[in-house]
C-alpha cells in the first residue's frame, strides 16, 4: 500500500472513528486498556452472539495511531467468528513484531506494516488488539 495512502486512511480513521462511543448493554463484555508511556486509555465494549462478533465500541483518549487502530481493529472484525479474529490478531502482532504474517488476513490494518520502525508507537497500535485478545480470553473461558 503506498504510503500516502496509509498515512490518509490513518487519518480519516483519527478524525472519524467507527463505532466510537459507549453504550448501555450487559450484553456486551467490557475491558479498560492504557498504555502507561502515553495518553492512550480506551474502554472497550464487545458483543459477541453465536461465536460470531456482532459489535465492538470504545471511547477514551488516545493518541492518532491508538484510535485509527483501534477503528480499523473494528472495521476487520465485525461479523468475524471468535477463531477468525484470533487468526487475525495473531498476523496483526506478528506483523508489529516483524514476524512472518498472512498481509491478505489483515485488510486495512496493513496500514501499519512499518509501525516497527518508531517503537515507541508500537504499543499505540497493539493497544486495542490487547484488549481484544484479553475479551476472547474471557469468552472462552
């Protein structure tokens, strides 16, 4: 993907984030996410019904990289099953730690294939995937 291209759908998913916003449910299973070496705390809200997720939200205060992240996380795994989204995962973090990764599972996420070259962004960008893997955790247990 060339890189002006990445740097603007970083952008619009900054300045307009999917599914922002949290809601009264107890449907949903919550979690609280930070990251301590900056400003990114996010709540993050997951609905998921049949092993299918039906729904992610999240609010808080996060840096760029944190919230597009965190909107493009959501735009790749809505409608997903609980073992497609941890596939997916699995190449989202293998990709930030420059590792070998399946680039055709990860849509938009790819925008932040060269993430590893400020590591101290790295965090920004796993933040929300964190808070994912720790929901399906939960689920699963």
């Amino acid at each position: 993907m060339d890189a002006n291209l990445k740097r603007d759908l970083i952008l619009e998913h900054y300045s307009h984030p999917l599914h922002k916003g949290l809601i009264e449910n107890e449907s949903y299973i919550k979690i609280n996410m930070n990251n301590e070496s900056c400003i990114d705390e996010i709540d993050l809200m997951f609905l998921v019904e049949d092993h299918k997720i039906k729904d992610i939200r999240f609010d808080g205060e996060a840096c760029a990289i944190c919230t597009s992240s965190t909107s493009i996380m959501i735009e790749t795994l809505l409608g997903k099953t609980i073992e497609e989204a941890k596939e997916i995962y699995q190449n989202y973090e293998n990709m930030i730690e420059e590792k070998n990764f399946n680039g055709n599972l990860l849509s938009n996420a790819i925008v932040y294939e060269d993430i590893s070259k400020q590591p101290n962004r790295k965090k920004c960008a796993l933040l929300p995937w964190w808070g994912v893997r720790k929901l399906i955790k939960n689920i699963e247990k």
